[in-house]
C-alpha cells in the first residue's frame, strides 16, 4: 500500500493514519493525505527501498 501526500504529489509507503516508510507521520494533517495504489516517489530511506 502506499500512500500520497496532497499538497507535494509525493507517493509513500504506508498508508493513512499510521507513518510512512521514512518516518512521515500521517496523522498530523490527515487531509493533506490519501491512500493510493500509485508507484512509490519518494527518495528517502525506507520509502525507496
């Protein structure tokens, strides 16, 4: 699953209402979020690989 930040049109790993594969915690601005079946964009350690 990954999920998509809003606002940058970044893709994570993870989903919604939990953290990213980098860390990113999703819960602080949960509008700014979607969950998405789109390939993973984000460079940082833990999304990427």
């Amino acid at each position: 699953m990954s999920v998509k930040h809003t606002p940058t049109d970044i893709v994570h790993k993870g989903q919604k209402g939990g953290k990213t594969g980098c860390g990113t915690d999703t819960t602080e601005h949960p509008t700014h979020w979607t969950n998405t079946n789109a390939s993973i964009t984000c460079d940082k350690n833990g999304c990427k690989n």
